[in-house]
C-alpha cells in the first residue's frame, strides 16, 4: 500500500495488509465511501463526478462504471 502503487492495489491486498477478510475489508470501503459521499453533498460538491457508484445488482459486489454495469 502506499500513496502511488506502481500496481492496482486490490481488497484481498488490503485485507491480507490490515489482517482483516476480504469481506470485512469491503464493508470498510462502502461505510467509508458513503460517509464521504454525505460529507461531500452536505458542502454542495457532487460526489458522483469524484466517487465510484456502488454496484446494487445482486451477485456483483464492487463498483459500476458510468452506464452501471459492474467493472
């Protein structure tokens, strides 16, 4: 982990970093990222041109690219 990865850093890379699953490691990002989000929108800046949008569609956890299909 670090500042600029020369490689995309992935949730099994952070969990196995942090001694965490995978699983817990994604509920971190999501809590993290709405609490982001929130903080955002409460100062009037639109958080979807600055954040991922979470993928809602069942059996894809992750991030959806603009169109929202899962990346």
């Amino acid at each position: 982990m670090g500042t600029k990865p020369d490689r995309e850093v992935t949730l099994d890379d952070v969990a196995r970093e942090l001694g965490i699953s995978r699983e817990c490691a994604r509920q971190i990002e999501v809590r993290a990222l709405r609490k982001l989000r929130r903080a955002l929108e409460r100062r009037g800046v639109s958080a979807d041109d600055l954040l991922p949008t979470p993928c809602t569609a069942p059996g894809t956890p992750g991030w959806c690219a603009d169109d929202g299909t899962p990346e």
